[in-house]
C-alpha cells in the first residue's frame, strides 16, 4: 500500500518517502536507493556523473562548511583546515590514534588521552562525530537535489570490526544530519546482498568477502542460511588500505627526490602533492604499466612492476588475514562459495590476482567495487520499506536486557546490538537464609541502575525449597526469539522449580525513546559508574554487616573480649558510613572489619577442618 503525503509547507504533494543506502567511507562515500522501474539498486549521480564524494570537509576563515571534490582541492592548499580519513577517528581516544598522528595533517587535540578525540580547526573544535555528520548532511542534500523528495530514512554500513561505540557514533552522526538511522548494518553482508547473495530464501552459502578500501582492510566469513547472514569470523587490519600503498610510493620518491622525514612533517603542503600524485600513480598503473608526472616541478616516475614490488609485502599481509579468518571459521578453502572484492584498492590487478591465487577461485568484481557496499545498504532499505516481503529482516536488539540484582544494579544478560534470535542465561542466588522466593525483574536500558532503565516485566519464581543463603541455584534465561520477543525463564536447579514469562522488548518504544536511553546512557557513564561503585560497596558491607552479626550469635564465646570489642568498634564505624559515606570510606570501614574478623575466621576454619578431618576415615 503505497502512503501519500501533503508537504504542509508548501502544499504539494509528496511522493512516498524513500529509504536510502549510505555507505559512509573512509575515503568516499555515497548513496544508492532501489530505481522505482527497474527496482535494481542504483548509486545515485550528479549530474557530473560522479557518485563518490569524497569524505574530505573543509572550513574556510569564515567557518563556511564544503564537503567533497571542492573540499578535496584544499588538502594541497589548506591542510589544516582540511579534514579527511574522518572514519579512523570515530569513537577513538586520543591515545587510539597517536601513533598516527602524523598522519593526519590536521591538529588532533590531546587535551585528555583517556577522553574521546576532539579536532582543531581555526579556533574551534570539532568532534569525529560532528565532522561525519557534515558528510552525510552533504549526502543527503544531494540526495534530496537528484530525487526531488526529502530523504530522511536511511540504512548506514560500518565495517564489521566496529565496535558499538564506533556504531553508536555513527548513528548520531545520522542523528545529527538529520536522518532518521533505520539500521546501521555490516559493510560485507551489504556488499552480498549487492550480488543478490542471501535473496533466495532457501539458500545456503559461503562467503568470503574481502574489503580493500582506503584506510583499511578487512576480510569477513559470512554464512547465508534462510536469508539471515551470519559472521563466522573477521579478520583485517584497520590501518591497512590503499592509502599505504600511496604512502610506499611517496616514501620511494622521498628517496630520489632528497626530501628527508624531517621536511616532510614541516611541510604539511608539500606531503599533500606528493600524497595527491602518488595516488594518482597508483590509479593509473591500474590499468597501464608507466606512470609519469610532476611533484614540486620536478619529474616522477613509477613503474607498476616496480609499484607491485613495493606493495607486495602488504597484499601479502591481506592474504595472511584472509587464512586466519579462514581459521577461526573452521573452514577450508574448498568450502568458500563465493569470494566479492570491495573497495576501490581492489581494482589494483595484483590484489584481485592474489586474492583469486589464494581462493583458487574467479572473485566477484562485476559491480563496482566503490559502489557495491552502498548497492547494498540500498537493497536493505527497500527490504526495510516492506517492499520485499519475502525476505527476513536481519534485526538487533535495539537496547540491552537485563535484570535487577542486589542494590538495585541493572545486570546486562543479553547486550545492546545482539543480533535476533538471541539466547543468555546466568546463575544467581538467594541472600537470605531459608528464602523460599526470588523476584525477577527485567529492563531494558543502558544505565547501571535499574530506575534510570525501563521496567519491562516483573514476576516471582516461588517454591525454592528452604536453603542457607547462597546455596540455591537460580539460572535465569533470556531468549530474544526470531520476532523480537523475550521470553524469560528462571530456574532453581537444585529443587526444578521454574517460571517464566513473555515480553515484546521494544512494545511502545518509538526510535527517539531508544535514542533518548542511548543518549542519556552516554551523558551520564561517568555518573553511573561511580554510583554502580557506591552500590557495590555498600552490599558488599551490608553482607559483611550480616555475616559478622550472625557469626557472634552462633559461636558465642568464641572471641576474646578484645576481639569482641574490636569487633563491636568496626561494626560500629560501618554501619556509620553505611548510607551516607562514600565509596571509599564504605570500603575503608569494611577492610577493616575484615581485618579484625580475620584472625577469628580463620581460627574457626582451622576447627572445623580439624573435626572434618577426625570424621573421615581413610581407608
Ligand atoms: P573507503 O571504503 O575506505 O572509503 P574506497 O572503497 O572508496 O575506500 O576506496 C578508496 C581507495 O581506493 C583509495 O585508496 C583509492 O586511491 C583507491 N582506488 C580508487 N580507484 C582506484 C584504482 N583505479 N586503482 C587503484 N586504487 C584505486
Ligand atoms: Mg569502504
């Protein structure tokens, strides 16, 4: 059923709203929707008939933001105020990237090497996720200009080695452009999905695909079965792309020309041209076997058999991932079914006869290697249109599910971002003596108390058999099914008694409440690692307080009166800081409880050893 909507500004009316793919790049990014006619996935151009931009933003004094092949002239003329290899940086700390810096020829603060990356242009500062969001607002305008219809939905990929702060920054990038982020979804199942891998409901396959793009590699073992992908292993190297093969030949013309390192780093403009002819060399020894051109007016060269020599070592180092992956998937050569090249760098012909070489196999090249993660995405987002409704949807668990533990702390069993169908289970136990129920209760949040998360189901598991404190055994389970519903089971294992309940995790959640419980959970980490301190401490005194207390009761005439009186004093101070004090004095005033208890403790051991060790007869 097709929806059609009046734009209330102006009147109009306004087609059906269309999801887009973005492959959001390292080097370059795109768009690609589904062709309304030919329903065939297509990277949407300008009428330049380019579909790249490059992800390269440039601030001129003014603060006037351009973002692509205009920001890209200035990388010679303006390195500082040029930013490119933004991607590198996402969700990274200052000490992540340093190593690098000298990379990268804009200023990289280190203002705090535990604290999140922060760029310096001119007098302001930008953060990693800020800068991507000016790529994708570029994205989406443009979009917006070739379809003549807004475009506000849209899949993004990320790499599969991202981890979920890298995936949590690349959403509020979205967030930030304007875009509503359907999905973020993993660069290799896209790229098969491009080649219509995983479209058949019945099939099943293997596939390797291997990602060779500007400023990194990665190599990732899918298994396709009834239209879910599966990851069954990643390997790669995230500063290994084409960009280093760029950086072999300038270092090999570095050499000829006399241009020590020193000059280099103080000659930001200089190490731009020579990066900028580099590449083009290597570009042009894709298809021809001499390149010639100019740096600082003086003449380069490059062979390309001299250009695979130099790059050898490290098409070497992509094929060893490629084994590796191969072996933590448990899997043979023979048992790849499909091998998709992405990424511009695989256009280079010693990569692409390596990587065939390795595979003994003809490698998928036919879609354009730059194009395809994006042909992909887009192929996703008509699926999540409902415009392919033969197809599963890959989901994820929007937010983390856990349940409530001793002082109120949320405990995680199945995390944020776990791929559906999902299963957990863990142990718990009673903490009192003779407790004959325990009460489950389940969230869904990101913080570490469970009132700041939301309370999605609460029951009793009754009938636990009159146990001392910690002996019962109560698994409890989580199993997010195929249509995202949670069905919690606890179990005491000693008695079998069991419960369980049924909860549509994502009920009455719209996506700006996901987002609004993401976006707290980061503003406030600091905050609710300190609290999730403070609690700790405090059960783990309360417990002390209990243990202690009962031991005077049970073994009275056990201590000595100094030792009573010790005891008392330590007692004593705890319960003083108990509820108002913090972290750091609860855990003073229970070491030292400890201490004082310790020489009585280990006293009674040594006794009840002693009588264990008279009861038992050895034979
Ligand atoms: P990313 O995924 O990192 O954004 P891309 O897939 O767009 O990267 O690949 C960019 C890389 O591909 C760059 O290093 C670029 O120089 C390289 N590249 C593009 N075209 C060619 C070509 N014809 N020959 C060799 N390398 C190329
Ligand atoms: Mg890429």
């Amino acid at each position: 059923m097709a929806k059609i909507g009046i734009n209330i500004a102006t009147g109009s009316l306004q087609k059906q709203e269309m999801i887009v793919g973005i492959d959001l790049g390292t080097t370059n990014s795109l768009v690609a929707i589904i062709h309304p006619d030919t329903k065939q996935p297509v990277a949407l151009k300008e009428f330049d008939g380019l579909s790249l931009v490059p992800s390269i933003i440039h601030f001129d004094t003014s603060g006037q933001i351009t973002v692509g092949d205009d920001a890209r002239k200035y990388l010679l003329k303006e390195p500082h105020n040029t930013i490119f290899s933004i991607k590198r940086l996402m969700g990274k700390s200052y000490r992540d990237v340093q190593n690098q810096s000298s990379f990268f020829s804009y200023k990289i603060i280190d203002d705090n090497t535990e604290g999140l990356v922060k760029i310096m242009v001119g007098d302001k500062f930008y953060s990693p996720v800020e800068l991507s969001s000016y790529i994708l607002k570029e994205l989406k305008t443009r979009a917006e200009h070739i379809l003549k219809t807004p475009v506000t939905k849209a899949v993004i990929t990320v790499p599969a080695y991202f981890n979920d702060a890298q995936r949590q920054a690349t959403r509020d990038a979205g967030k930030l452009a304007g875009l509503d982020v359907l999905r973020i979804i993993n660069e290799p199942t896209a790229a098969s999905l491009a080649y219509g891998m995983g479209l058949k409901k019945e099939e099943t396959k293997t596939i390797a695909v291997y990602d060779l793009g500007g400023g990194t590699f990665d190599i990732s073992v899918l298994r396709i079965t009834g239209g879910i992908f599966e990851v069954l292993s990643t390997n790669g190297d995230t500063y290994l792309g084409g960009d280093d093969f760029d950086r072999q030949i300038l270092i090999h013309w570095c050499k000829e020309l006399g241009i020590t390192e020193d000059e280099l780093a103080n000659h930001k403009a200089l190490a731009q041209e020579l990066r900028l002819v580099a590449e083009e060399a290597k570009k042009v020894l894709s298809t021809s076997d001499e390149f010639i051109g100019s740096v600082a007016e003086q003449e380069v060269k490059l062979t390309k058999a001299r250009f695979e020599d130099m790059i050898r070592p490290l098409v070497q180092r992509t094929i060893d991932s490629c084994r590796n992956a191969l072996q933590d998937a448990e899997l043979s050569i023979r048992e790849i079914d499909e091998v998709v090249m992405v990424g511009g760098s695989t256009r280079v012909p010693l990569v692409k006869e390596s990587v065939s070489r390795f595979f003994n196999k003809q490698v998928h090249d036919s879609l354009d290697p730059d194009e395809v993660v994006a042909l992909g995405a887009a192929v996703q987002a008509d699926i999540l249109a409902g415009n392919n409704k033969d197809f599963l949807l890959l989901d994820i668990t929007p937010l983390s599910l856990g349940i409530e533990t001793m002082g109120g702390l949320m405990d995680v069993l199945i995390p944020r971002n776990s791929k559906i169908p999902s299963k957990a289970g863990r142990q718990y136990t009673t903490q009192k003596d003779g407790q004959g129920s325990m009460r489950i209760s389940v969230y869904q949040g990101e913080r570490d108390l469970v009132k700041d998360n939301r309370k999605l189901a609460e029951f009793n598991l009754t009938g636990i058999p009159g146990m001392p404190a910690g002996l019962p055994k109560v698994e409890v389970s989580f199993l997010v099914n195929a249509d995202g519903i949670l069905v919690v089971k606890a179990k005491e294992i000693r008695s079998g008694v069991e419960q369980s309940i049924e909860v549509k995790p994502q009920y009455g959640l719209t996506d700006t409440e996901v987002e609004r419980l993401l976006m707290d959970s980061i503003t406030h980490a600091k905050e609710d690692m300190m609290t999730r301190a403070l609690v700790e401490a405090q059960t783990e005194g309360q417990q002390l307080l209990e243990v202690t207390s009962q031991f005077i009761l049970k073994n009275p005439g056990f201590l000595t009166l100094a030792e009573q009186n010790e005891t008392e004093h330590a007692i004593k101070a705890l319960r003083e800081v108990m509820d108002t004090g913090t972290k750091d004095e609860i855990q003073a005033a229970i070491e030292k409880l400890n201490e004082v208890s310790r020489p009585y403790a280990e006293r009674l051991m040594d006794k009840s050893v002693q009588s264990a060790l008279k009861n038992t007869k050895i034979k």
